[in-house]
C-alpha cells in the first residue's frame, strides 16, 4: 500500500497502469495504496473487482481480468470508452490485455518472495 500512496503522486490521468503478478502477489493491495493516495476512495473502500470486473472511484477505473478470457469477454467489458476518458486506469491480470491497448503504459511487476516480502518491478513504456 506504502507504494502504491506513493507513486500515486506521480501518476497524473490519463495514464493506463497494468499489473501483473500472480494471485495473492500483492496487486489489490497495490491498489488500495494508489487509489487512496489518488484521493479517489479510503484504502478500506477499495475492494477487488474480481467478480464485479470494473470498479470506479471517481477518476479512477479499478479492472479485474481475472476471469476474463481473450477475445470475445473482453469486447465486452467495453475497455475502449474507459481508455477514451481523462482517467487513470488499473487493470488487475493487465498481461490479458496484451494487443488491446496501444497508448502508453505503466506495467507493475509482482512476485511474492514469501511472508509479507514482494519484489516489485515498475517499467514505463
């Protein structure tokens, strides 16, 4: 969360931001930290979308992909009218949306090490 809160004063919409890890790596609480530190919603407001797939606060579109398939699960999300606002975007699972987005991004890289210890890779592309 301490990350997230932080970066979060360097992220300015629109910005897409794909996180990518595997379950349990640390990317809800990730975005707990962001949103919050956005100003878009109190850490504890902030829950996994992975059943209801998109969450907005505010400015801030929070997506779940987990359980979306490529192709035609995805058309229906209607991500293009989301990347089109002035907003910023984190797409939990972002690897599923590899092909579908040709604007700049930031990816976030997780790996749990174990206990409470994650490494966490932040490449701009």
């Amino acid at each position: 969360m301490d990350l997230g809160r932080r970066l979060a004063a360097e992220i300015a919409a629109p910005k897409v931001l794909l996180l990518v890890g595997q379950l349990g790596a640390g990317k809800t609480t990730f975005a707990k930290g962001l949103i919050s530190g956005l100003g878009a919603a109190r850490e504890e407001e902030v829950t996994s979308p992975s059943f209801t797939l998109v969450h907005q606060y505010g400015g801030v579109y929070h997506i779940d992909l987990y359980r979306i398939e490529p192709g035609r699960d995805m058309e229906t999300l209607g991500l293009d009218d989301v990347f089109r606002r002035n907003a910023v975007v984190l797409i939990e699972w972002g690897e599923k949306l590899a092909g579908l987005y040709h604007g700049p991004l930031m990816e976030i890289h997780f790996q749990d090490l174990g206990g409470d210890r994650r490494k966490i890779v932040v490449e701009e592309t």
